[in-house]
C-alpha cells in the first residue's frame, strides 16, 4: 500500500469515528436529562482503538467547529497526517492536513 493511499485511509477512520460521536453527542443532546459529560471515542486513526475521552457536549462541539480538527488520547497522533493543535491532561485536539477547516466531509 502507498503511503497517500495508507494516509487517505488513517483519516477516513477519524473521521468514521468522529460522525459516530457527533450522532451520539445530538442524541444525548436532545435528551430531557441533563448531562455533565460523555464518554466520547477517540478520533484517532487507528482503527482498533478503544480509548475514551470525557468531555461534555458543549466542549465536544466547541473542539469541532472546524471540521478538520479531531479529538484524540494523548500521544495518538500520526504525525504522518496531522499536528497536534491543543494539549489538555486528559485529551489533545489534532488537525489534519488533508481536509480543509471547513470540509464537509
């Protein structure tokens, strides 16, 4: 495999994982019930992770305003496909090369 090819199929795997937690964000958004925070996926690459971040919806979506910004576990970037933007404890925002800000993807 290529490696534009292995990139391309790095980032479709955030961005799989990231529709996922966007669908289950609305949904517990829409709820009657309050809620502090969710334990989100990790929007990192790699296909077989299963590390959790928690965050509350409203920061959950603040961190997605621009669609080529992913949440990720520290240390789960590939640097291969994008840069770390922002480094809290508990997660790091990263964005991605090959998709625009404002990518409609």
């Amino acid at each position: 495999m290529n490696d534009e090819l292995s990139n391309r199929c790095l980032v479709e795997n955030e961005m799989l994982t990231r529709a996922n937690n966007t669908k289950a964000g609305k949904v517990l958004g829409a709820m009657s019930i309050t809620i502090k925070s969710v334990l989100f996926s990790c929007e990192c690459s790699q296909k077989t992770c299963l590390e959790r971040v928690k965050l509350s919806i409203a920061t959950y979506t603040k961190l997605h305003r621009q669609a080529n910004r992913f949440v990720i576990k520290p240390g789960h970037e590939t640097a291969a496909i994008e840069s770390v933007e922002l480094r809290e404890p508990k997660y790091w925002v990263v964005q991605n090369y090959s998709l625009t800000p404002d990518s409609s993807k």
